[in-house]
C-alpha cells in the first residue's frame, strides 16, 4: 500500500490533524500537505513515518 494512503487512513483512525502528525513524527508540520502535493520521501523519512506510526498503535494498544 503506498505510504501516503497508510498515512491517511492512520490519520482517520486516530482523528489526528495532518499538522500534528508530521510535527511529531518528522518535525514537519508540513509533511502531509507535501505529501498530498506530490512530495516523496526519502529512505530516512520513510522509515521515520512508519516507526511513528508503530509506535504509536502500539502505545495506543492498537
């Protein structure tokens, strides 16, 4: 599944801002409006974004 539609429906799940999530996970508020604009990530951030997202169902108890 691309990494962008992972980051969406984890976004829903967890009725999370776009802003919040990429500040947390890459310092980047703007991460996902980048995203949606067609930005790719690199090897770095990628693994950044799924670890924070891991992390975070996991600590979520999900």
């Amino acid at each position: 599944m691309p990494l962008l539609v992972t980051i969406e429906k984890f976004l829903r799940r967890h009725a999370m801002p776009p802003t919040k999530f990429g500040r947390e996970c890459a310092r980047d508020p703007r991460l996902v409006f980048d995203l949606r604009n067609g930005r790719e990530p690199g090897p770095r951030v990628q693994r950044r974004i799924e670890h924070f997202m891991n992390s975070y169902c996991r600590s979520a108890g999900q």
